[in-house]
C-alpha cells in the first residue's frame, strides 16, 4: 500500500509541474497590472515601477517562472501581493468555510443521488425512470450562480430560513450554527452533484445487471430484491465512486461561484478576489492547492476501490 502511495505521487509530479506552468503563464496574460491595481490609477508611473521592482515582476518572465518554481520546491510559496502576508496563511485563515461546504455538498449528492440513481434502475422504463432521467438533465443543465441567486431570494430573503450572506466560525458559534450559514449554498452546490451521481449510479446498476453472473441467479431463483441490492450494487459501486471523488475536487472550483454568491469569506471567495486584484502569489498558491487535493482524492478513491473489488491491484 505505501509503495502505491509513493508511486501515485511520483506519478503526480508532472500533472503537478503542468499545473503550475500553465497557471503561471496565463495569470501573466490576463490583462491588469498588480501594482496599478494595488496603487490605485491615480499613482505615478514612478511610483508603479518601484513596486513592480519590488515585487518582482520587471523580471523576464522566464527569469520570474524559474524562481517561481524553486521556491515552490522550498516551500516557499510567497506573500500577497494584497496584503504581504503568506498565501498559505491566507488559505489555512479561509479554508473552514470551504472544507464544510464541500464535505456538506458531498454528503448531500451522495445520500440524495446514490438511492435515486438505484430506484431508476431499480424501476427502468418506468415513469419514475423517466421523470428521474428527466430531473437529472435538468439539474446539471441550471447555471450554478442562477441557482444560488434564486435560492437567496426565496429561502433567504422571501421565507427568511436561512441567512442570505456571511459565514460564523465554529470557534465562534460552534459546528450546529456554523453548518446553517453554509446550508443554503451547500444545498446550490450539490444538487449538480446529485444530478450527475444519480446519472452514474443508474448507468453503472444497469451495466452489471446485464451481466451473466446476475442473469444466472435470477435464473436460480433468487429474490429480485437479493439480486438487485446484494450482487449488482456491490459490484456497481466502482464507476460511482469515482464519480463522487471528481464531484468533490469540482465542488472546489465551484466554491469560487457558490462563496461569491453567498458572500462567505472561504478559499473560493479569495480566489475570485484574488482574481481581480491580479494576486498571482495568492491565485497561484490557490491553484496549486486545489491540485495537490486533486491528487490526493484520487488516491483516496484507487484505494477504496482496492476494497470494494480485492481483485483490482494496486500496481
């Protein structure tokens, strides 16, 4: 098992490096300059070219993507530009909210999406099969930003149940309060993931049903019941799992929708600020993190896998 660790993050290494490049590069192209942003466009061109000094940025860019990448090497992931503090800083201060938004959302499309996709391929070419299908298009088909406006209008502003903005710390409120500020946009976030979980959950039970292991116990006369949820849900799980684990590292990019929405102060929100403020720093080290979930998740899931079919080696 460890030796598949290590090899899985060796293996990562050259996703990770892409990563890193490609962010690099296409944070230098979008237009806006750090230091006028950070000046204000009333500052004088002196003024500008000592804090680009400063920062680094009248480097050739080849000369900055070099220095960028041995200090990722070291460690050393820099300081905001927006407020010089340490972008891993910055990220550990705004992670709460994130983590239990997406630890929410995922608990929400897995208990809703899982049973769902199972009773449309439990009861397929049915109309409960059709009107789920139906339903599932339908949720991924909504824009996520136009699902979390409308979900503040009715639920915050018009009924009032939960608050339409803002996020309380658990330190502050404890982890009950907490849970119900991210309720509404954890709720918007998962419902795509529940649309798309149902999907492969109801793809993956009738592909194993078609196989001639299941054919062969019904043919024995086993209950459908015990064919259905003993033999061919056990065996489906596989694809499903998958699919839960892409659904999370999504849901971290869709954070940076959802938290500007809903104005909750986590990793999604600073991305986005940082974002506009041309914070590479911050908006690299943000991107970075997300990969390096990314790799984690994956092998999170190559294990589980491991126990859900000890056939499958972990090479």
């Amino acid at each position: 098992m460890l030796k598949f660790i290590i090899k899985r993050i060796l293996s990562s290494i050259p996703v990770i490096l892409v990563v890193i490049t490609f962010v690099f590069f296409i944070m230098r192209v979008i237009p806006g300059d750090p230091a006028i942003l950070i000046l204000g466009d009333e500052a004088n061109s002196k003024d500008v070219e000592i804090l680009r000094e400063k920062m680094g940025l009248n480097e050739p860019l080849l000369v900055q993507y070099v220095n960028y990448v041995k200090d990722i090497l070291t460690g050393n992931w820099g300081n905001s530009y927006y407020n010089n503090e340490s972008v891993f800083k910055n990220i550990k201060d705004r992670l709460e909210p994130t983590v239990l938004i997406v630890i929410y959302s995922t608990l929400i499309s897995i208990f809703l999406g899982v049973p769902l996709g199972i009773l449309a391929a439990r009861y397929r070419n049915t109309f409960l099969d059709y009107t789920l299908t139906t339903a599932s298009v339908f949720g991924l088909s909504i824009p996520m930003f136009w699902l979390g406006i409308m979900m503040v209008f009715l639920f915050g502003v018009k009924l009032r149940w939960f608050p339409v903005q803002g996020y309380k710390e658990i330190q502050e409120v404890g982890l009950k309060t907490a849970l119900y500020y991210v309720s509404m946009p954890s709720i918007a976030l998962g419902l795509q993931s529940v649309a798309s979980i149902a999907r492969y959950t109801r793809s993956a039970m009738l592909d194993v049903l078609n196989n001639d292991y299941i054919k062969t116990a019904r043919a024995k006369g086993l209950p459908v019941n015990k064919v259905f949820y003993k033999h061919a849900l056990k065996n489906s799980l596989s694809p499903v799992v998958t699919q839960i684990g892409f659904s999370m590292v999504s849901m971290l990019g869709g954070a940076v929708v959802i938290e500007t929405v809903f104005n909750i102060p986590g990793m999604g929100k600073l991305a986005y600020d940082s974002l506009m403020r041309r914070d590479y720093a911050q908006e690299q080290a943000i991107i970075l993190y997300m990969a390096l979930v990314f790799v984690f998740v994956n092998i999170i899931v190559d294990i589980i896998y491991k126990y859900l079919d000890p056939r499958i080696e972990l090479d």
